[in-house]
C-alpha cells in the first residue's frame, strides 16, 4: 500500500496559466544564442507560457552533440527578460541543478536516462532541497512503474511538492512505428498510485517524427495535464533530435487540431475512467494484431518449408490437436468454446490462405 502524497497542482505553483492542459515547447537543445532567441520569440507568438531547451544533452553515442553547457544559460535568461515566458531544462547531477537555478531557470526536468539512476536523482534531490522550483520527473528508458515512483518520492521526502511526471515513452530493442512505446498502462499507473501527481505527455520523444497528432489527442483524452513539444525554428538543421522537432508554425497547426476536453462536465472521473479504460482495450487490440501479425509470418516459413519439402499443407492432426489444446486453455480462462472454435476457425483459414498463396508462387486462390 503507497503512503498517501499530497501534491500541488499546476495550479498551485504560482505560476500565470492560461486555463487547459499546460503546454511546455522549445528545442531539444540550446544550439546557439540566435536559434534560442528565434526560437522562443516565435513559440511566445503561439501564446507559450514555459520554455524548453536541453542545456546538457546525454546522448546515446559519444562525440555527438552534448548540449553547449553552462554558456546556454544565460540565453536562458534572456529569453525570461525578452518573452516573459518561464524556462525549463534537464538537470542530471548535481552541478547541472546548482548552476541552473543560479541562472534563474524556473523548472528543472529529469532525463528519462537520469530517473533510471536512483543514485543521480538523490543527489540532485537532496543538492537543491529547499528551492521551491517545480521538478517534472520523466520515466526512466525502462518500463518500471516503480523505479519511476522511486525518483519522485526522492524529491518528495526532501520538501518538493511542486512535482510532475513527464511520460515520454519507453525504449525498446524492437522495430516500432515509435521512437519509444507509449505502453499507456504505464502512466495510468503511475496516476494510479500516486493520486494528484500533475503528468504532461512527451509526443515528440514517444514519437520520434513530426505526426504527434495522434499522441497528443490520446494524451489529452486520457486527461493528462498537458504536453510538452520539441520546436525549433529550424528543425531540419537541429543537432540533436532533427527528425522529431516541429517548428513554431507547425506547433501552432497542432494545437488548434486537438480537441480539448472541457473542464466542466458534471461526470468527469466516470468519463476518465471509461476513456481509460476503452484506451487499454485499444492497447491490447494491438497487441492482439501483432500477435497474430507474428503468427502469420511463422506460418508462412513453415509454408516455405513444406513447399520446400514437398509436404501437403493441410495436415487434419495437427489442427485437431490445436483446436482441442484451445479448449482447454480457454475454458481455464472463462472463454466459451463457442468463441475458441470460431476464432480459431478463422486463424487457421487465413494460415491455409497464407500457405495456399506460397504453394501457387505467390499467386492467391483464397476465397
Ligand atoms: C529531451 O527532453 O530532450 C530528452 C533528452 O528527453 P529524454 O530524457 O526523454 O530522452
Ligand atoms: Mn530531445
């Protein structure tokens, strides 16, 4: 059983929001003192209220762009002054927090890199206790709800209550159409578990290309506090993160396309609970589709190898063995025979199908 936390809500950390889901937008990294300026001026015009660049970038491979350092900041500072817009960077020790807050920057993120290092969290925790800055802690690369919780109670058990969570995605080692899967069970629970934690979503690092339509809508669907989006006012020639940052103009298209839940509805946690709750029966229906997807494709080898071998390929045994296996399994799993038999019917059709269009050379007499 969690212990209860008591967090502030966006609203509370004193901060001048427009009402709605917060919106964070700027480069992945500070580049130079011209990009910055150009940059923010033109996210301010789209009613921006918090600023992001990556001052130090932790990147996968040495002698890449490692963000231009402690020189950024006072572009940072700059951009206070000239756009009146707070400004948000990553921290990752200790140094990084002293000199940013030094600096003037207002919120201080966690890597997704950093929040899987419990030894770097509490060191940056436990350096800048007692600065009443807000800290948005993002997921750690891996997919561990708790190791998550543990970066955000760090922060806590040292006096911070203005905290968040960003959900950026997870790597993985196989070929998605994401740069980092969302796995949404993952930040329904978080929230979960940590009830009032404010989470914004991270389109441009789930994705990794410039459609975050589709994320950021499911985001503020799931009622998420809002998004925080990679904009650069010249995305092709960034140093970092290129393919995935949008421009300003870009951003401003994205925003006027998401439907924004309205705040008042008279039944908004019933709303939130079957909106999440429908969201992971589409998790699991694609999982389902890739499943079967798998299916196929092992299927069609085997075809190969019968062709290959000069086997028939509707071997009766074999699908009686399975249909009776399926059964079994179903009714421990309270699925009706009924159903087993009909969906596996329709599996195994398509596999002759499959292996039908391999036996005639890739010609199909599938009905
Ligand atoms: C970033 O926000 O630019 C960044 C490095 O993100 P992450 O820690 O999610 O990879
Ligand atoms: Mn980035």
């Amino acid at each position: 059983m969690e212990q209860t936390l008591e967090f502030k809500s966006i609203s509370q950390w004193g901060i001048d929001l427009p009402a709605g889901p917060l919106v964070i937008a700027g480069p992945c990294s500070a580049e130079t003192e011209k990009q910055v300026r150009e940059t923010a001026h033109q996210v301010a015009q789209q009613g921006i209220k918090i600023f992001r660049a990556g001052i130090w970038k932790p990147r996968t491979r040495p002698n890449t762009f490692e963000g231009v350092g402690v020189r950024g900041l006072p572009w940072l500072k700059k951009v206070k002054e000239d756009t009146g817009m707070l400004v948000a960077t990553e921290v990752a020790n200790q140094k990084h927090a002293y000199e940013a807050l030094k600096h003037g920057v207002d919120i201080l993120w966690i890597g997704a890199r950093t929040t899987a290092n419990p030894f770097a969290v509490q060191e940056i925790a436990t350096a800048i206790s007692g600065a009443d800055v807000p800290v948005l802690i993002k997921n750690p690369v891996n997919p561990e709800v708790d190791l998550w919780i543990g970066a955000i109670e760090r922060f806590y058990e040292v006096g911070f209550r203005k905290l968040g969570a960003i959900h950026r995605g997870f790597s993985t080692y196989e070929k998605t159409s994401y740069r980092n899967i969302p796995l949404w069970q993952a930040p329904i629970e978080l929230g979960r578990r940590l009830k009032g934690l404010p989470i914004l979503v991270d389109p441009s690092h789930i994705c990794g290309h410039r459609e975050l339509r589709r994320v950021s809508q499911k985001a503020l669907d799931l009622n998420y506090d809002g998004l925080i989006i990679e904009t650069h006012h010249d995305p092709d020639h960034a140093l970092s993160d290129a393919m995935q940052q949008i421009t300003p103009a870009a951003l401003s298209t994205l925003l006027s396309s998401l439907k924004f839940r309205e705040v008042k509805t008279s039944n908004l946690e019933f709303r939130h609970t079957l909106e999440t709750l429908r969201h992971q029966i589409d998790e699991l229906d694609d999982e389902l589709l890739d499943v079967l997807q798998k299916r196929m494709s092992i299927v069609e080898t085997i075809g190969k190898y019968k062709k290959d071998n000069n086997v028939t390929i509707l071997q009766p045994d074999r699908w009686d063995e399975i249909i009776m296996q399926m059964n079994k399994k179903g009714t421990d799993r309270n699925l009706s025979e009924k159903f087993i038999e009909l969906l596996f019917t329709a599996i195994h059709q398509e596999s002759i199908n499959k292996q039908n269009t391999i036996m005639n050379n890739g010609e199909s007499f599938a009905k």
